[in-house]
C-alpha cells in the first residue's frame, strides 16, 4: 500500500475513533476536509444515523460564500451545523476532527459551532 497522507490521517482517525462513541444523548460532530470544501455531520453511532449534516457545498449553492476552502467558510460551516443541530434539540456532541490537527479549517468549524451554542 502507498504510503501517503490519506494512509496517516486515516490511521490517526482510526486511532482517535477508538476512543470517540457518539451515543443519542452526546452525538459525535464528525469533519471532513477536503481541497475545496468541508464537511460536517452529526452522528448517533449506536442507530449508526447521521442527524444532522451541512457542507461549504450548501453555502457556495445559497452564495452565502464565494469559497468552501478556507477558514471563513469552515466557520459558516460550523455556525449552520449548530443552528441545525439546535433545531433538532442536540446541544452537546462529542468531537470528531477526522484524523486531521486541530488547527485551521478544523478549528475554525470548531469555533463556529461552539458560538452557534453548541457544546463539546
């Protein structure tokens, strides 16, 4: 198997998922970051649903960003997933950073959606 950075950010997913159980009472708020975009999901892993999702996809289509790559819009990204996890009645999740550093996109997500009241 080539050994690239998709092989360790999957490992370190792997390692961190160990420890991270989303249950229906503290779901897990999970990221994906990709090149041009990111993505969020809220996911209660004993039914293995996902409650709630939103992405920079969402946001580009509404012209709400003109980007989905950048910090400005991880943070919509995490403001929009409170706001809709908020209406579902979740107000605490456990977080999920996908294997990737809690730093960047990822921290900005984090921070949108710890403004937009949600609690982790």
């Amino acid at each position: 198997m080539k050994r690239n950075r998709e092989f360790y950010r999957k490992k370190r997913h792997r390692r961190v998922r160990k420890k991270i159980k989303g249950t229906f009472e503290r779901p897990r708020l999970s990221v994906y970051r990709s090149l041009s975009h990111i993505y969020a999901q809220i996911i209660d892993d004993t039914k293995g649903h996902t409650l709630v999702s939103a992405s920079s996809v969402e946001l580009i289509r509404e012209k709400k960003i003109p980007y989905g790559g950048n910090k400005k819009a991880a943070y919509e990204v995490g403001k929009l997933i409170a706001e809709r996890a908020l209406e579902k009645g979740i107000t605490k999740v456990v977080f999920d950073r996908g294997g990737y550093l809690y730093h960047g996109r990822v921290a900005a997500l984090a921070k949108g959606a710890r403004e937009g009241k949600l609690e982790f």
